[in-house]
C-alpha cells in the first residue's frame, strides 16, 4: 500500500530538514595596525583575486596580511593586485624588506 504525501507535508519536511543548515562565518580577527605611511585598501572588496581586473603596471607594494595569528608581508606587484586579496589588510610602496 502506497500513501502519497500531502504538498504541506513535504514543505513541513523540508523546512524541517533545512532549518539546522544555515551556514555561520567565523569571527574575523580584528584587521591589523598599519606602519606609519601606509595606504589601506579600499571597502568592499571581492572574495577573490579572480573576479578583478587589474593594470600590468609594475610598481611593487609590500602588503600586509593576517598568518593565523602573525603578521606577515609578500611584495605584490602594483597595489591593486594586493588589495584584490581580501585577506590584505594595506600595504606600503615599495617590495617587502
């Protein structure tokens, strides 16, 4: 014997199924203090580096960013390609020392 659920019923099931699948971010850690000279980078920024497009200009910056729970730097090769990142919190002119 075959018993045919009932439109509600299967919205009442599927509502039921999907209420604990809500998806949380994680806290961010506080962004990280700049030296003295740096340039923050600008709000709203994309999740990734693959979504911009950036000019081929060649004039390096050192940028900042959270490694866990050390800073750390990495020369990129114009501003607008570090601050594609969303983990860059600014940088300075120049490569990294």
């Amino acid at each position: 014997m075959t018993r045919i659920l009932s439109t509600s019923a299967i919205a009442t099931l599927l509502t039921a199924l999907f209420v604990g699948c809500t998806t949380q971010q994680s806290p961010q850690p506080p962004p990280l203090p700049l030296p003295d000279g740096s340039t923050l980078c600008p709000q709203p920024r994309t999740e990734s580096a693959d979504h911009v497009i950036c000019p081929m200009n060649y004039q390096p910056v050192c940028a900042l960013y959270r490694q866990g729970i050390r800073k750390a730097r990495t020369t990129y090769g114009n501003a607008c390609g570090a601050c594609a990142e969303s983990q860059i919190t600014g940088y300075t002119e120049g490569v990294c020392p």
